[in-house]
C-alpha cells in the first residue's frame, strides 16, 4: 500500500510518505472495530472521528483518513480511492507526509483505512 501511494504522489509531483507505526496502530484498530461491530463510517458508534481516536491513542499530527471495505486487494482498494475525488485529494496532499495503514479481514470485507499525518 505505502508503494502504491507513494506512486501515484510521486505522478503528481508530492514527496513520498513515510510508515508511520502510531497511524497504523489506530488505522488497524478502526478497520477491526468497524468489522467487529458492522458499521462502515469514519466516526464510530459514540461519534469518535479519526482525530479523536487518534489523540485517544496519544498521536496528535493525524491529519485525514481514508476508508473503504470489500475490496480484495491493495490496488483494487487504490484504483477505488483514486476514482473518489475526496479520497485522491487526501492521497495527493503534498503536506502529509506520514501513513498507517489498517487492514481487517473478515465476511463482507476486508476493511481498510488509511491515516496520515
């Protein structure tokens, strides 16, 4: 996934991102609770968005998150991301520079979320 991003930021002319541990940590949690608990949202049940759960978790610079479920792969998943103007927008800010990446397997998925920084 961090090459594929960092491909399509490269063709538009931003840096490259850097793995990000802390993102990923609550990147793969948000991916496991949505599987877990059959919702598919950025906010949880109880309204947490990305940010609060990412300050719940003590990373403060997470700065947009993209999610999606179903898709078997991660090109499949990228090539969906791209074709979404909000979610390219968020892959092509040259101003982020960190990601994590969550991935959750499971029926009706996987489930998949980015949070950069």
């Amino acid at each position: 996934m961090l090459a594929l991003v960092n491909q399509e930021r490269a063709a538009a002319g931003c840096g490259p991102v850097a793995a990000d541990a802390a993102l990923a940590a609550v990147a793969r949690a948000h991916s496991a609770d949505m599987r877990d608990r059959g919702y598919f949202s950025h906010d949880t049940p109880e309204g947490l968005d990305p940010f609060d759960r990412a300050r719940a978790a003590g990373v403060t610079y997470a700065r947009a998150e993209n999610i999606a479920a179903g898709q078997r792969d991660a090109a499949a998943v990228m090539a969906s991301w791209m074709d979404s103007p909000g979610h390219r927008t968020n892959i092509l800010n040259c101003s982020l520079t960190k990601l994590g990446v969550g991935v959750a397997e499971g029926s009706g998925g996987p489930w998949w979320t980015q949070l950069f920084g």
